[in-house]
C-alpha cells in the first residue's frame, strides 16, 4: 500500500505527543523525515520513530520526498514554517495557533489555493471527550433553547517555568491567548456559531512575566447564546470544564478529556484509545429539575489524522475547513484587542 510521506517540524512536546504517535499509528501515513537541532529530542526522535531521517532544518527536510509537512515548531515560526512548505509544493498541518492574526492567516490560505495545496489546522480538540458528549446532549434537544455555555481551561501554575510559551516578548506569541485559546474559541464556535461581539480581559499574575496567565472572555454569538470562556494558570480550585444552561436544564462536565495525559504518561495510540471509563457528565431536566449521569464519549483524537489522509487520498473533504480556522482567529484578535482597550468589540459583518 502506497504511504503519504510526512515530514514533521519540531519534536518538542506539541510534535513528540501530539502529532507524531497519531501520524505512525495511521495506516495510509509514513512519519519518514523529523526536523529538530536538539541533541536530546533528535536521540528521542531516532529511538521513537525508527526508520525516520532527523535532520537539523527545515530546507533539508524540503529537499526531501514528502508530501506532507507538519508544523509543530513554536508558535512564533508557525507562519514562517507553513509558507515555506507551501512554497515548495507541499501540503500542510498547521498546529495552533495558524499564524499571529487573522490577516497572516488569510495570506497563508490564498498562497495554499495558488499552489493547490491542503492548509489543515489542527484543531484536535473537536475530539475531546467532554466536547463530543456535550454535543451528543445537544443533539438530543432535551435542554430546550440553550441561552449560555461556560468552558475552562484552568490550572495551578503558580510558579511558571519560563520559555517561550510563558514569555512577555509579543515577539515569542507567548501567553494563554494563543496556547489555550484556540482550544476553547474553536469549541464554541462549533457549538453555537458565529459571534458579534468579545469583551475580554487579560492580566500576567506570575513572577515569569508571562504576557497573559488568566484570561476571561465573553462571546455574544449572533443566534443568542452567551459563551463565557476561562483561560488560567493561576487556579487552585478550578471550575467545571464545561457547563451548558438552557430553558428546560442543562448540563455540567467537570472532567477534562483523558488523551494529553495519557500520552504524557507514555501511552500511545491503540485498541481501547481514548476510553473514559466510568466518566459521566450531569443532565438535568424538567421542572422540578431531576439530575441522571451520561457517560462520556471517548476521546476520538486518532480521527484528525485520518480525516487529513482521507482529504488528500480524495476520499473525503478536509477535517478542518479554513473558513472555521479563520473565525477562530478572528475571535482571537477580538480577543486580545478587547483585554487591551477595555472595550467590547463587535465583530466585522455583524
């Protein structure tokens, strides 16, 4: 069976446990050519992906025979990486966030259409567990007409380790904006669609000097509901991962899908994966209300890469359309300008 060749930038923790179990777990893919000039993730890259070249930068993975390149390098060369392989005829996994705003991004997607070339965001959180229970409960219709939606991503970093993903420096894209807020913008915008207005607001808390370490932000989507957003680093009793209000009840999520953790503690894609055994979320319904527990759906993560191998063998449109990544950051620079000037922004064609 022919393989599509796929070439991986970066082999930090975005392309060691993201991305490259799930591309050497998929049939109709070949992880052959990893970028890295680190002596310790180049020995990890050898001994995990036996068989792929590691090479020292990007231009010799380009001379290379792939077909597919993935961007996992700091989000900073994201824009810089994606355009080269474009440039050079290649289609692309772009990691989040897809480039510094809005604007870079339109730019990225115009020059894939002129090289005829898939842009595909990873946007892999579409297959969380918590996201795709909370959508099966939506699908069911029994909360009645849905008026708000609360979705944390919050821990208890106190002491911040440095790096930039922790830097001031605009220059290092750093802060929760970009690391977690594609995560939690993407979500809802899938959930309840476009938005006409963010009001946010942003503040670094920690000694690191991170730019952004707890960020809140409401969206008024344009059918009505309310999606109320939570970013935080500095949380020692965090909230519930998702909650959902509507006329006739609503529903509470309070675990967090299991895929990061269980890729930190060394497993890998396989049978079984994505399981969330014994993991229920609350429903409530009816007046009075009456609580009963759902179990939550696995964790689909594996289905990112499987839909891009689909896309570019032709067998099914792409898994991520550039349209959603673009509203994605739209919001996200609605975002940032709104915790900078203190005010709502109303989103352009609303």
């Amino acid at each position: 069976m022919t393989q599509i060749r796929v070439g991986l930038i970066g082999y930090g923790l975005a392309g060691r446990l993201f991305h490259a179990p799930f591309i050497t777990a998929n049939p109709d893919l070949a992880l052959t050519t990893i970028v890295t000039r680190d002596p310790t993730r180049a020995h990890a890259a050898a001994s995990e992906v036996p068989g792929a070249a590691i090479v020292a930068d990007v231009d010799a993975m380009l001379t290379a025979d792939v077909e597919l390149v993935v961007v996992a390098s700091p989000s900073a060369l994201h824009e810089q990486h994606a355009r080269l392989a474009l440039e050079a005829g290649r289609h692309v996994v772009l990691d989040k966030p897809a480039a510094r705003d809005a604007r870079e991004f339109e730019a990225l997607v115009a020059l894939a259409g002129q090289r005829e070339r898939e842009l595909v965001v990873f946007h892999n959180r579409r297959w969380d567990s918590e996201y795709l229970t909370l959508r099966a409960v939506l699908a069911e219709g029994v909360l009645g007409t849905v008026h708000r939606f609360e979705s944390r991503m919050e821990r208890w970093r106190p002491v911040g380790k440095g790096g930039w993903r922790e830097s001031a420096d605009p220059a290092d894209m750093g802060g929760l904006r970009y690391d977690l807020g594609p995560h939690l913008v993407d979500q809802a915008l899938q959930l309840f669609g476009p938005v006409e207005s963010v009001s946010a607001h942003s503040e670094s808390l920690r000694e690191v000097g991170s730019f952004d370490d707890d960020v809140q932000a409401m969206l008024v989507h344009r059918g009505g509901v309310l999606t109320v957003l939570s970013a935080s680093l500095v949380t020692a009793i965090p909230g519930p991962r998702m909650k959902l209000l509507g006329s006739d009840g609503a529903a509470l999520l309070d675990a967090t899908d299991g895929q990061e953790d269980r890729l930190r503690a060394g497993e890998r894609p396989g049978p079984g994966w994505g399981a969330e055994l014994g993991v229920t979320a609350s429903i409530a319904v009816g007046d009075p209300a009456r609580t009963h527990q759902v179990a939550y759906k696995d964790g689909q993560w594996p289905a990112f890469y499987a839909g891009v191998a689909d896309c570019l063998l032709g067998r099914a449109p792409t898994p991520v359309t550039n349209e959603s990544a673009l509203a994605v950051m739209e919001v996200l620079d609605a975002i940032g300008e709104s915790a900078r000037t203190h005010r709502s922004v109303v989103m352009k064609g609303t």
